[in-house]
C-alpha cells in the first residue's frame, strides 16, 4: 500500500534529514542545497513516501501531465517499483492523462524500474542535464491512460 500526501514543512526536513543521514544527495536543475529541496517539493502537486525514498509529482503546464521525480537514499526502492506501478494506474484511473519520467540516460537501474512500472521508453534526450559543468543524455518514459485502460 502507499499513501499519498502533500509536502509540508515537516515532512520536507524530515526527508532532506533522512536524505543526509544516509550519505544521499539531491540534485535537480536549480541546484543540490536544502534550499532548492525544499522548493522542489514544495512546488509539488504532491508526494509518495517509500521505504527507502520518496516519488513526488510535478504538475507540468497541461494539468492533465504530472511530471514524476523520485529521491532515493536506499537501494531498498528497487523492490518499488510495484508501487510506481499502482500509483500510476490509481492516477490514471482519475484526472491524469499522461505520466513522464525523466533521468539520465546511464542510469541503468531506472530503465529497468520504469519498465517494470508499465512506462513505455520514448527517447533520448540529447544533451539534456547539465551537472557540475557535464552535460549528458537523458531518457524519458511516459505512461498514458490509454496504456493502462485503452481508448
């Protein structure tokens, strides 16, 4: 089971700490302190907790789009990939339209999660992330309603 939740105050501390007591980083676009944590997550629709990490949901400019990201300080999550998976399908069944993930493309580990959560692999994004002065490829999968539940 999971619980779906918004990203308080507390609950964003409490994660960034869990985050950091197990050696974890965060990284995104704006940058890999507490501050750009925090506003990460408080600009999201909403979040998912997991052992070992947290998914959390980004409305994108078409309401019916929610961007997914997930944290991860645990090499427990690769047994998560079910809850991915029921997530999906339980937004899908609502208001949701279309699922995206993006994440660099060398990490192998997450093509292999998003596959195994029904997301459908749609390209390398050339260029796409810069981090600490390197640029390199992404992916993006996506899952659709009309994967889960036809037209």
């Amino acid at each position: 089971m999971y619980q779906i939740r918004r990203a308080d105050n507390d609950f964003i501390v409490d994660t960034w700490q869990r985050l950091r007591s197990a050696g974890g980083n965060f990284r995104n676009e704006i940058g890999t302190d507490f501050e750009s944590f925090h506003k990460a997550l408080r600009n999201t629709a909403f979040v998912v907790p997991l052992n070992g990490g947290i998914l959390y949901f980004e409305k994108r400019d078409d309401p019916e789009v929610l961007q997914v990201h997930g944290l991860f300080w645990s090499h427990k999550i690769f047994s998560q990939e079910v809850v991915l998976k029921r997530v999906g399908t339980d937004l899908l069944k609502n208001n949701v339209r279309r699922l995206e993930c993006t994440f660099p493309f060398e990490t192998k580990g997450l093509h292999v999660i998003m596959q195994m959560a029904g997301f459908e692999f749609e390209g390398r994004l050339r260029k796409h992330f810069n981090w600490q002065g390197n640029i390199y490829d992404g992916a993006i999968y996506s899952r659709v309603k009309e994967d889960t539940y036809g037209r």
